[in-house]
C-alpha cells in the first residue's frame, strides 16, 4: 500500500539517517513529510520513500557528473578512510540483523574494496572534492558509492599506457591481473569483487568516465559499453535483492 504513512522514526531507520537529517531534509525540501495530529508529527508516505530510494543512483551521478565541485550532504559524504570505515562498520551490523554472517561478509567486502580503491588510488591526487559518497539501504537492498577521483583510465596507464579509453580499461580492471606494485593495484580489487558477484545473488553496475558494465550471478562475460553521460571517476550501484 504506496499511501501508507510511515513515521520518521521508521522513516530514518528505513533510510539509515538520524531523524535530525529527515528534519534538514524537509526544511530543503529534499524529502517533505505529511503532518497529522494536533502537534503536527511529520509522518512520510511509502511511496515518497521509495522514490526518494530510487533517487540515491541518481543523486551519486549527478555529483559524479557535476561540472562543478561540491561536497555532497554529510550523511552520504565519507572526506576520509575513517569515516567510511565507520560507516562501513555500521552497515555491516545492520545487514547482519537480516542476514547470516558469510552473505553479510561478502556484502561488506565489495563495499569496501570498491570504497577503499578510491581512497588508495587518489591518496594526494584527487582532482577536486576529496573522499566518497557512500550510501547504504537495507530494505531496499541497495549499496551506492561514487567518487570524483582520477578514473580507471588514468590509474591503469601508469602500467599500461597503450590503453586509449575507459572502455578498455573497465574491462581490463574487472579481467586482468596488473602489477602488485603499490599503487597500481587497483585492477586486482575489481576483480576480485567480479569474482563474489558473479557467484551470488548480487548485482552491479559500475561506470568510470564513459563506459559502464552490468554484472550479476553466473555471467562470463564483461560486457562494457558505451555510457551516455561522462563522470568524474567512478560510480558503483550493488544490489543485493536475492538475499533473503
């Protein structure tokens, strides 16, 4: 029932934001609530929360895409490693309330290698806007980061400078094993987080410049084409729906 009305408390804990940001939300009018009863309690319809979580992919794109630097919003912002250790820690104790510890470990894993790539990769080197968006929803099964950092292209040619595109590097990135030297590694992750989605109930949608590729359970194969926007970066959307 899409017209349901759903309390900010379960709101936020739907969101996985404090009910101090639903409040700064409303007053943007980022996520404007309904309000009932004669102290006016904000309560927010099911269906505004569900497009609002459809909204999230697009939310890290734009920012990704914005020719403009900006930081985004604090609760889906990681400046440092830190930060987004700790958030990373806070989705993994929540997904473990729903899910049996070694999906909830292979989840977290992939979050965070794609995470920590763009941390490792960009150290001293970030173009503009430092640190990840970072987004997490446990109900809809959904992990969304994105960075503004140097790209995939621009890591791997320090080891392989006849690559011309991002295409070719987003399918050499998920497929091939590069130097182990310190810090053109960052190919190795990816495949390593090709090899979890591929034999689970996951999905991904991973875009760096203007090339992306899908991948789910059971495909051999990278498909990389061509994207319609370029972003600054890379952008990641997993999914996990297959999780019971």
């Amino acid at each position: 029932m899409q017209n349901k009305l759903i309390s900010i408390g379960k709101t936020a804990k739907i969101l996985g934001v404090s009910i101090d940001t639903l409040r700064r939300w409303d007053l943007a009018g980022r996520l404007q609530p309904t309000r009932s009863g004669p102290r006016g309690h904000r309560f927010y319809l099911q269906s505004d929360i569900e497009q609002f979580l459809q909204d999230i992919d697009a939310i890290a794109k734009q920012w990704a895409q914005s020719p403009q630097a900006f930081e985004p919003k604090s609760e889906m912002y990681c400046q440092t490693r830190d930060v987004f250790q700790a958030r990373l820690e806070q989705f993994q104790s929540k997904l473990g309330r729903i899910s049996s510890l070694p999906t909830v470990s292979l989840i977290t894993a992939i979050a965070g290698e794609i995470g920590n790539n763009s941390f490792d990769h960009n150290l001293g080197n970030w173009p503009d806007i430092p640190g990840i968006f970072f987004f997490f929803d446990i109900r809809s099964r959904k992990v969304v980061l994105a960075d503004r950092g140097q790209g995939i292209l621009t890591t791997l040619k320090r080891v392989r400078p006849e690559l011309s595109g991002a295409d070719e590097a987003l399918k050499v990135a998920f497929t091939e094993t590069i130097s182990g030297r310190y810090p053109e590694t960052r190919g190795n992750g990816l495949k390593f987080v090709r090899s979890i989605i591929i034999t689970n109930p996951f999905t991904l949608y991973f875009q760096t410049g203007d090339a992306y590729l899908n991948l789910k359970e059971y495909d051999k194969d990278i498909n990389v084409q061509q994207a319609e926007v370029s972003l600054k970066g890379c952008f990641a959307s997993i999914g996990f729906e297959g999780l019971i």
